[in-house]
C-alpha cells in the first residue's frame, strides 16, 4: 500500500537544488532535476555524511565526505568512494558498497508528496 505524504513545496527546490527535510522521523534528502523531482535518504550508505550537504551532477548526488556517488532515479552506486586502487579495494572490504535507498514522489498542485511506506 503506498500512501503519499507532502513533504514541502516544488518552490522550495530550484533546479539542481538539495534540501533535507524529515518525514514520520525518517531524514529525507529531496532534490530537483529540471522538471523531475526525487527523494531518498539524507544519510550516505557508505559512512552516514549527510548528502543534502552534498553536490548534485545531473542525477547523481555526491557525497560531502568521502565522495562516495549515488544515482537519485534508483538508488545505484555510481562510486563508493573517491579512494583508488588498494584504498578502494580496503574501503569495499571495509564497508561493502550500498545502495541509496530513494522513495516515490509525485508532484500535486505543486507540493512535493512522498511515499516512505516500505513495499509489502
């Protein structure tokens, strides 16, 4: 069952925008793509950094702590980290790459609704 909750205004984000909000105690990273709106968790799977203090390159969000990339549209891994070579093999070994979990989120009269109700 999915169940839409509003969250902020479309207003709120200008395109390329980041911003944080939480939704039923659950940190939300809400973001803006051209016309295109997405949400996922505000916390980085690789080491917690916060990604609304993140950048944004087109639909990857990047990571304010170690670099690590995420695509917003669903979640993959785009890079776990800045690290190379041995660094990023230790980092794998250490923390296994992770997706981002991302939410739904529809557009309705301009306020910004997303579904954090987990898939039954």
């Amino acid at each position: 069952m999915t169940r839409f909750a509003d969250v902020a205004a479309g207003a709120d984000l200008s395109d390329g925008g980041l911003k944080a909000v939480t939704l039923e105690g659950k940190e939300l990273l809400l973001a803006r793509v051209g016309d295109e709106y997405f949400a996922a968790d505000d916390r980085c799977p690789h080491m917690g950094a916060r990604l609304s203090g993140g950048t944004l390159e087109g639909t990857i969000v990047v990571c304010p702590r170690h670099g690590s990339r995420f695509d917003l549209r669903d979640g993959r891994v785009d890079r776990w980290t800045e690290s190379s070579g041995p660094l990023l093999s230790i980092a794998k070994m250490v923390r296994p790459p992770r997706p981002l979990r991302t939410y739904p989120v529809q557009v309705r009269e301009g306020r910004l609704m997303v579904d954090v109700e987990p898939d039954v």
